[in-house]
C-alpha cells in the first residue's frame, strides 16, 4: 500500500470512529477494530485496568485523543502530498506520536476490551489444553517454549491474547 492510501485510509477511519464517538461517548467495537487494524504492532496488555472516571470526562478524552490522532495523520498526508518521502523514519516518528493515543484509546474503551478478552476466556481445562495445542501447532513451540519466549515476543503475546490467554496461564 502506498503511503497516501495509507494515511489516508487511517484518517478516514478516525475522522468515522470521531462521528460515532461524539454520538455515543464511545466507540463501540466494531469501529474500535476498524481502528485496531492499524495499530496491531502497538501491544495493548489485557485485561487492561480501567479508567475510573466519569462518562462526561471519558467522552471529552476520547475526543481529545482522536483529534489528536487526525492531526498527526493530517499533518504527516501534508508531508508527504508536499513531495516528501515517507521512509521507515517518517513511520516512526508518526508511530512515536499515536502510539501512546492509541494505548490510552484502548485504556477508556477498557470495559469493553476487558469485557471480550474474558468472553475469550477457556472455560475449562479441556478448552485451555485445545488452545494451548493450537498455539504449538501455529509456532511449532512447546508449551514451556512459549512461555518463555512470549515473555520477549509481542507478537507472540498476541497470539495468546487473541486466544483468551495470557502467558502467565502457561506456567
């Protein structure tokens, strides 16, 4: 994908994910994941512990926080429309400025991703063992080689998280 589509794209998702947010105060999740498929590099640790704040002042930071988002992708889509290259730096630089937005994006949607993580949850030990069996099949890891290297691995951390687990389950 070319960067002005890429840029492009992700602020035309924000600038949705903004409409929907100043009607509900949220963002339900199915446009939280049509924003979770930019950031899945950016590891968001579940379950997340929530924000104890009141509706009001959750809405007007999630506000805040997309504002924040389109600017960074407005102005990085001006960067790049003005002739400039977009290297693996200029990525970084704009990773290093939504990154921490998304984290906290993910932090006021806490109840909601909590909520689904432990929907993911085994239910038993049969289930947890299925699950476990399935992460060495896709990694070609042992049990005890997946704990250890989820310990390093994000990716891998991921993997668990989308299965209901964590890598403190594998010990």
């Amino acid at each position: 994908m070319n960067a002005k589509k890429f840029l492009t794209d992700c602020l035309e998702d924000i600038k949705v994910a903004n409409i929907i947010q100043r009607e509900l105060g949220y963002l339900p999740r199915s446009v939280f994941g049509a924003l979770e498929n930019w950031y899945n590099d950016v590891e968001v640790i579940l379950p997340i512990s929530e924000m104890l704040l009141d509706d009001e002042t959750k809405k007007s930071l999630i506000q805040e926080n997309l504002l924040e988002m389109e600017i960074a992708f407005l102005k990085m889509l001006e960067y790049v429309d003005q002739g400039n290259e977009f290297t693996s730096k200029t990525h970084k630089e704009l990773a290093d400025k939504v990154d921490p937005l998304w984290r906290e994006l993910a932090s006021l949607h806490a109840n909601i991703l909590n909520e689904e993580f432990n929907n993911l949850r085994p239910r038993d030990d049969e289930e947890f063992n299925e699950r476990i069996s399935i992460m060495e099949e896709m990694t070609g890891m042992t049990r005890q080689e997946i704990r250890i290297r989820s310990q390093e691995d994000r990716r891998l951390r991921r993997m668990l998280c989308d299965l209901g687990l964590l890598p403190t389950d594998l010990n």
